[in-house]
C-alpha cells in the first residue's frame, strides 16, 4: 500500500493498510544518522535519519493508517544508557558516554493503539544490536517499547518539530552545545561504518 507522509508517498506494507508494527519497524530499519536535516522527506531520500527525522515520519505513517500519532519530547543525557565497552567504538565517544552521555532533547512517538496509549522509539536500527542498544527489533505491536533516552517529558506535538529542537538546542550552553556536536558527529560516523 502506498501511504503519505510529509515529502511524498511511501510503500509500506503490500497491498493492504500496514499494521501499527509494520509501519514501526519499516521507520526503525532506517540507520541511525544525525545529519543536521529533521524532516520525514529527508529519511526517505536519504535512507537515514535523527530520532527527529525518524519519528516524524512515523507519526506521518501511522496517521496515513489511521493511527492516532504525536511526537513527546524528552530532556536528558543522550547515550547514557549505553552499554560499554564497545571495542570498535572512538575512544572519545566511548568516554564521552562514560562521562554520563550529554544534554539532548530526543523524541519519541506516543500512539494510540487498540485503545491504549504506547510509547514507540524507532530511533536504533538493526545493525545496533550486538552492541546492546534498545533496538526494539521484537516488537510486536503491543506495549510500549524502549526508549533511547530516558529523561523528563518537555513537550508533545509541535506544529514546526525541527524549529522547536532547535530553539530547544540553542538554549543549552555553549559548551554542552559544542559536546552534543562532537557526540553526535562521532556516533553518526562510527554507525555508519558498521
């Protein structure tokens, strides 16, 4: 089936309305990338996206199937949560997470499923896991799943999402500004050498 999102139509699913899991794990299979650029049409022509970018078009997905989707947004220390040591990690990253990870805003999608209310986050992709990263390979459309960051709740459902993070980064300090940078530029680069 053919389903809209922001930037074009997108295949998911065959010839009938994808499933709340298909539609999440089509988005999750995207790698992992913070390329700067946070909208659904980016994933799509780049085949990879942010947490940002990413959840953005499964929110534009699940809708397209009549899912009732919005974006939460949470404040915490990024990578934190991360499970070292990884041997073909940088150095600098790996202790960049052994210092507690750095501030970031991440979001997730909250979805209303079969009545319930679930937290998704198709942030990771497959290639994470023999790294132990949450990368909700299993889920089966029920519950809610693991999150990349864990942190306190800023906000839902902007109407500009990519505006909103980065209003929401620039009032972080110069310097935790500059260490996000460097994180994500490190993460990116060593995901895309798996």
């Amino acid at each position: 089936m053919l389903i809209e999102a922001r930037g074009g139509s997108f295949c998911c699913g065959g010839d009938k309305t994808p499933s709340p899991a298909e539609i999440f794990h089509t988005v999750r299979r995207f790698p992992y990338a913070s390329t700067g650029r946070r909208t659904a049409a980016d994933v799509v022509r780049e085949g990879r996206g942010s947490c940002t970018a990413k959840h953005l078009l499964l929110v534009d997905l699940l809708k397209s199937a009549d899912v009732p989707a919005t974006i939460a947004t949470v404040f915490g220390q990024f990578g934190a949560d991360i499970s070292l040591p990884i041997p073909s990690m940088p150095a600098e990253l790996q202790a960049m997470i052994r210092g507690g990870g750095v501030p970031d805003y991440h979001h997730y999608v909250i979805a209303t499923i079969d009545g319930r209310s679930v937290a998704l986050d198709a942030t990771w992709h497959d290639a994470l896991i023999p790294y132990g990263f949450p990368v909700n390979a299993d889920w089966d459309g029920r519950g809610d799943t693991a999150l990349a960051l864990h942190g306190e709740r800023v906000e839902t459902d902007q109407d500009d999402l990519p505006a909103f993070k980065a209003a929401l980064i620039d009032k972080l300090t110069r310097t935790d500004r500059d260490r996000r940078e460097t994180f994500l530029r490190l993460l990116s680069a060593w995901i895309a050498g798996l």
